[in-house]
C-alpha cells in the first residue's frame, strides 16, 4: 500500500489537476520557478508540453546531451558570451559526452527561467526549427549562471538528438 504525506499528496493533486489543463507554454509549479529548481523530470515535463501545444510527439531525456549542453552553458557563463562555439563546437561535445547521432542546438542568454527562454526559442524561427523538429527524438538542457556581475547573468542550452537517417536526403 502506498503512503502519500501532505506535500506529496499535494504535489500530485495539482499534477493531476494541471495535466488536464492545454496551454501553449508550461504551466510552472506554484513557488519555487528558479533554474536551481529545475529536474531533469520537470525540464522534460517543460520542453514536452510546448511541443504538444504546437502538435509534435514527445522527446526523451537524455543524460549524455544534457551533460554537453551543461558543459555549453557552462562555457557560456565563464566566458559571459552567447555563442553556440566557444572554441569547442557541438560535435565535440556531444562526442566528449559520448552521444553519437545528429543534434541541433539552442542557446539562449538573460532568461531567468526556462518557460522565458522556451518562449524566447519559440519566437526565433532557427530556434522554433530545433525546439519543434520532428526529426529529433531526445534531449538535454542545461542552464549556468555567471559569476559576480555579467550582461546576461544565465545562459541556457538545450541539445537535441536523433538518428542520422531522419537527415538523410535520398535521390
């Protein structure tokens, strides 16, 4: 027999409660919004919902890209610029992170949530392209704060993964 506490009978109260509602964006949980909050489970959750809003199937998470684009956002943060290379390109770091298959690759800079740097992909079309790909099936996502004062503060990216074959044109 399952025994829920408060907070857990709560949480999955609302769970059930939001998962019946359709939005366009995520619906964040009510307190803590913060990057630092964030799980693998509720960036999923995040990055599925908008993808369901604009009628795509679901991704998977993947550790291994979300290990690269945690070295990405990393990176970005150190080095305080938004760049999709920074002297080691996607491939090397998907590669690093031992993931073999093609990926596409959003970075974004300033945004102090994911539901903010989710919307700000969605209105760049290159952005939208990758985050909405029906030729990708996977993903990761991380975030990186700088430290001390900086002109963005926190740099995201999000990697997404597929096969080679979903890329291939045949003649």
């Amino acid at each position: 027999m399952l025994v829920l506490s408060r907070r857990g009978f709560l949480v999955a109260a609302a769970a059930t409660t939001l998962s019946a509602c359709s939005t366009t964006m995520p619906v964040m949980a009510p307190g803590d919004n913060s990057p630092e909050a964030l799980t693998p489970e509720s960036m999923l959750r995040q990055v599925n919902e908008v993808r369901a809003a604009n009628g795509r199937p679901a991704w998977s998470w993947n550790p291994q890209l979300a290990e690269a684009a945690r070295s990405q956002a990393r990176l970005m943060a150190a080095k305080d610029k938004l760049s999709h290379d920074l002297g080691v390109t996607l491939r090397e770091r998907v590669t690093a992170a031992g993931y073999i298959g093609a990926v596409g690759e959003n970075v974004a800079g300033g945004h102090k949530t994911l539901t903010h740097a989710l919307e700000g992909w969605l209105e760049s079309p290159g952005h939208r392209d990758t985050l909405l790909s029906t030729k990708f099936v996977e993903f990761g996502l991380a975030f990186a704060r700088t430290p001390g004062k900086s002109r963005m503060g926190i740099y995201w990216a999000l990697i997404a993964g597929g096969s080679f074959d979903a890329w291939r044109v045949y003649q």
